[in-house]
C-alpha cells in the first residue's frame, strides 16, 4: 500500500523548501552544511524521482543529551536523526545548522514508565519518552494497564518499571495519539519514531494476558492491536504532515507484517544483516518474506528505510553496509552500531563513494547477490556455505587494495568493492564522530543471536536548556 499524501504535507514541504532558501543569516560553515546527504522530500510534486544512491546516514540518537559538536556532525553526515522529547534544544539546533535533515522524536508504542525522570515527586514528566503518563493513566484510566491471568500488571524483564499497555484498546490507541500529535506539532518535530512495534511479548515477559488462552493467544491479540494502533496514528499524523516510522520487530517471521507496517513514511529494522548464529548461520534478513519486502519498498523510492546493523566485529560491519546498498534507493539509510547505534556513528564504508545504483539487486544461482554502481561494486552472500565470487575488472577494496579474482567469499559475508581513485588523488582519512560518556542509567544493547525485539529504553531525562 503506498503512503498517501495530503496537501496539508505538501504545503509543508513547500515552506520548508523556502525557508531551507531564505536561511541567509547562518554563518558560511554552517550553509555548507545544508547541502548534506539528506535525500529530497517524496511529496514534492513535479519533482524528477530522486536517484539510488549509496545508502545514507542516520542517528537513533536517544542516549546521553547531544553536544553542540554532535548536533554539528548530525547537521554534516545524516539525513535523519531520532531524539528523545526533552531534547526541544537540541531540535532547533539542528533546524538551524541544517533544516534538511529530518528530526524525529522517540515514542514508545509499548509502555508506560515511572522510573525517575519521568516521574518525579508524584507527577508525570512534561516530556516523556511514551505517549502517555504513568502517573495520570493510573488516575484516570488504570484499565489500560495490560494484565496478566492473575490480575496483576506486567513489568517488562530487564527494563525496571516499564509497564506493558493494553495497546489493543482502542481508547487508549487514541488517548496516546492525541497526546503525540499534540506534543510534535506544538515542538516543531518531523515525526514520530515509534519503538515497540512488537511481535511477541516473550522477550519481555512470560506472562499470558488476562482473557486470552495462552501465549500464542496473547501474541495474536497484540499483534491486532498494533495493527489497528498504527492505522490511527499514521492517519492522525499524517493529516497534519508529520512521519510515523515504527520500529518493527520479527517481520522475517510473519509475511506483509513489514509492508502493512511501514506504509505511511516507512520502518525501522533494528536487527539488519543479524547472523543466525543460534541455527544455520544464514543472514536473518534474507529469511522468509522480509527480503522481498525490503526490496519492494526500497525500489519505490517513497518512504524511508531505517536500518541498525550491530558492527561488533568488521564482518558484521561489511555485511551491514553492503546488504543495505543491494536496498539502496532514495531513502535507505544505515548505522553501524558500534557498540551502542545510540551515539553517533560513521562507517569508513560510507566513505567509500559508491555513487548511483546503476542496476538492481541480483541474486545469483549460487545464492549470492550482487549490484553495481557507478563507482563500485558489492556482494552479499547470505548463505552459510563459502562461495567463489568473480567481481567485476579493476576494482580495489575501500583501502584501495587491489582485488584478484575470483575470491573465495566465506557464508554471511560481503565485500565492497570500488573503482580506484585516479594518479595524485589522495584519500580523505575516515570520519570520526565525538564521542560521548556513557549513559550510566541505561544498559548497554547487545545484540541478540536470535531473532527478538530489542527495547530502545532512553536514559534519565534531564531538565531542558531554556
């Protein structure tokens, strides 16, 4: 299903358009920032398509409060950046350094929360990272707390004092959007990333929901109420042109699950290039549908992929950007996590200069896949087994190193591969984005060796500057 428009978008995009023009008073260093990455708006009427590049570059930005050099790299290298809803400073400050960049804030679908910070002295927080307050849904609507075959409410495993909603409730899908559509128009975000699109509530709890048989029960009626949750929040946002991306779980389990689910302005996939290191050893994200799924909303160009690869290692690294440039269309955009894709992170792939797709994925009769750029090449093999890879005359690796052909490509791997750069030209040092401490009241995210749903839990909100 394709995302609808609506004037009340395109007259959006039109004064954005005007205003990003009429920005004369930013310094010079900070105008050049505005011709970034960041790929055109899809609504722009008359507009040529815009091409397939080389993925671009976001930021899930909901760890420790961003600095002033952060928010200048995020301004510089992506094209999206999340936020957590006390981060409003933080919001303008990018607006002016780059006002292409679209801006979304966290919302989680999920839960309610009141650990501290987001409950304080007895009273919800004005900026929260869910929709809706512990403190005021416990008053006013305590039948909205999700409840277990023993009437008591249910605490998600690992992440103290998040309460599982009853997000089947049409009431409370609708309380929750009010509050969020509200909150994002009177602050000025592009959208919404909603977290917690789940599939399965196994990962954060073994408790069977109060009215339901058992846990495949208690999945199943979950699982319509995001359905139903998503339609009226998309529909509400969308009528006053703002984004919703959820962050969609397990989807390579459930056929049309990704596509029902990023029709308005796209998905989140948090696990991308995962190697089933508990089963086969096989790419997680070429399993069943989801690949198909992928490709089909990539090849439109019209909504955004968001995609996290956790880079423990270089191979996960080569996968993650490589697999994601076989998706490449205007608006798929990759991190590598490494460790923690919640600060800000750059990969010397995307340094590597691929340029245009000039064909789409291949997939080859030795299960390889392969595509072609105007300036490189990649391979994917999503398979478990090695296989012997022939690539195309005269490339180099992204160290410039020449490749000799054919090589041996082992099972979930990739290799990215360029043309050389001419005599007397020098490479430009990888970038490196500012570091930040850790965030001591949040653990840190590891990634999963099977397929699960990974909570985006934002730290201990700090009161906002100004």
């Amino acid at each position: 299903m394709l995302p609808k428009e609506s004037l009340t978008g395109r007259l959006l995009v039109a004064l954005l358009v005007f205003t990003t023009t009429a920005c004369t008073y930013l310094p010079a260093a900070e105008k050049a920032a505005q011709q970034s990455l960041a790929p055109p708006d899809p609504s722009v009427i008359g507009a040529p398509p815009p091409k397939p590049l080389s993925p671009c570059a976001w930021w899930y930005g909901i760890g420790a409060r961003p600095t002033s050099l952060q928010l200048k790299f995020a301004a510089e290298h992506y094209s999206l950046v999340v936020l957590n809803a006390w981060e409003t400073v933080a919001l303008r400050r990018l607006r002016q350094l780059n006002p292409k960049v679209k801006v979304l804030v966290y919302k989680d679908f999920s839960s309610t929360r009141n650990y501290p910070g987001t409950v304080d002295n007895g009273l919800d927080a004005k900026y929260l990272p869910t929709g809706l307050g512990y403190v005021a849904t416990e008053k006013a609507h305590p039948e909205w707390f999700a409840l277990d075959t023993a009437d008591k409410r249910i605490e998600w495993k690992g992440y103290e004092k998040h309460w599982q909603m009853a997000v089947w409730t049409e009431a409370y899908q609708r309380a929750w959007t009010t509050a969020v559509v509200e909150e994002v128009v009177r602050e000025g975000w592009d959208g919404v990333l909603a977290d917690n699109d789940f599939s399965s509530l196994r990962f954060y709890s073994s408790a069977v929901l109060k009215g339901t048989a058992d846990a495949e029960a208690t999945d199943r009626l979950l699982r319509d109420g995001y359905d139903s949750f998503l339609g009226i929040a998309g529909d509400e946002l969308q009528k006053v042109g703002k984004v919703l991306i959820p962050n969609v779980s397990e989807s390579h389990l459930r056929p049309g699950r990704w596509t029902a689910h990023s029709r308005y302005d796209g998905a989140m996939e948090e696990n991308f290039g995962l190697r089933d290191d508990g089963g086969n050893g096989e790419l997680l994200t070429f399993r069943g549908n989801e690949w198909k799924e992928l490709r089909a909303q990539a090849a439109l160009g019209e909504s955004w992929l968001l995609l996290v690869t956790h880079t423990s290692s270089p191979r996960e690294e080569r996968v993650g950007y490589a697999t994601a440039a076989l998706l490449a269309g205007p608006f798929t955009c990759w991190n590598g996590a490494s460790p923690d894709y919640k600060n800000p992170a750059w990969s010397q792939y995307q340094e590597a200069g691929l340029g245009e797709a000039v064909e789409t994925a291949n997939r080859l009769p030795s299960g390889l896949w392969t595509r072609g750029f105007s300036n490189g090449w990649v391979v994917v093999n999503p398979t478990s087994k090695p296989v012997l890879v022939t690539p195309p005359a005269g490339m180099v690796d992204i160290n410039g190193v020449a490749v000799s052909a054919p090589f041996e490509l082992p099972g979930a791997d990739a290799k990215v591969l360029i043309k050389p750069k001419a005599p007397g030209v020098t490479t430009t040092p990888p970038v490196k984005p500012p570091t930040v401490p850790p965030t001591p009241t949040t653990p840190p995210i590891k990634p999963p060796t099977v397929p699960t749903t990974t909570t985006t839990t934002p730290p201990v909100p700090t009161k906002p500057v100004g």
